[in-house]
C-alpha cells in the first residue's frame, strides 16, 4: 500500500482518502440502518406473521402483527395521533389489550359518529362487526346492525385513511375468517 501512495499524485492521493471515507461513512450509514430494522432481513415469526413469507393467517397474533398494531398510533393511551373525538375504548399498545378491547363496545364517538356508541366492535358475523366495517368499505357500505340504524355508511369512520394505508386483501380475508370463527384468542 505504502508503495502505491508513493506514485499516486498528491490530488489522487485526496481522492483516494475521499473515497475511503465516504465508504466508511456509508457502511456506518447502513450498519446504523439494520440496527434500527430499515434493512432487517426477514425471518419466519412463529405465528405465520407477515414475515413468515406465508401471508397473514386468520389468528389474533398474525392479524395484530400484520395490520392492527398500526392502530396504536391513535388508539392508545398517549398515542401520538389520539384526539379528543376518535373512539375512546380501543387500545392497541399491546396485542392483549387489543384484543380484550376488541370484545367491548365503541364508546366516546362524536358529531355524526355517535349512532355507532354502543356498537360491538365483534359482532356476531363478520358483516356485523364494527371493527370490519371502518378497515373495509364493502362492508361499511352494507353495514346495518339491528338497534343501531344510525351506524352506517355515514357514520362509520374510514379508519385506514389515519391510519395512512390501506389493509390487504390477504388481511381482511383472514380478518373475516377469524370474526366467522367467533373472534377466538389466538
């Protein structure tokens, strides 16, 4: 190396030095990266979660892992994107707390979302069931849920648009299957 530097020109030499630097700036760029998971590689979870390379399955776990852990950005106690008029009774922080919340009633809603106060989030069919309706706009449009003729189509928030996307079809056929299989703790 020290024989190379000796004929190297003093503007290749800084060139070279540049370069050298600017490939440990870019490894610790990329180590930095893979540390905070922008570039983990994928690795098969053990409940067939959107990792396992075989899509989301119709359990409780993979459908937290896959889609309803986003909820907690706003249905959670302090979540960055609660405000005062979003439904108050769903918390997401945890797949457990998700899921126990899930079994109660929409509570809290305001302005033209309170016909849906007192709706069950599982319902006795998937077509029933709250928590469908605001993730898939088939069954908002056909929601109707006896004793509550004023949650429907106008009145039940469109909750993919806060949370910033749209679930996939994959999701919201296991989520379908799950709520028809009676909403088990799985």
């Amino acid at each position: 190396m020290k024989q190379v530097m000796q004929v190297m020109t003093k503007p290749m030499v800084s060139a070279f030095v540049r370069s050298r630097k600017l490939r440990k700036l870019a490894m610790a760029l990329a180590l930095s990266a893979m540390a905070f998971g922008a570039c983990a590689p994928a690795e098969e979870t053990p409940d067939g979660g959107p990792d396992s390379g075989g899509g989301v399955q119709a359990t409780f776990t993979s459908l937290y892992g896959d889609y309803f852990a986003s909820c907690k950005q706003c249905h959670a106690p302090g979540a960055p994107g609660r405000t005062s008029d979003i439904e108050q009774s769903l918390d997401f922080s945890s797949k457990a707390m998700a899921y126990t919340t899930l079994k109660g009633m929409a509570a809290g809603l305001t302005g033209n979302h309170t016909g849906c106060n007192g709706a069950k989030f599982i319902g006795t069919t998937a077509a029933t069931s709250l928590v469908l309706a605001v993730i898939d706009q088939p069954t908002r449009q056909a929601f109707d849920l006896a004793g509550f003729p004023n949650c429907d189509v106008d009145s039940i928030t469109d909750a993919t648009v806060k949370a910033g996307k749209q679930p996939s079809a994959a999701f919201v056929a296991a989520l379908k299957t799950w709520l028809g299989a009676g909403a088990p703790n799985n």
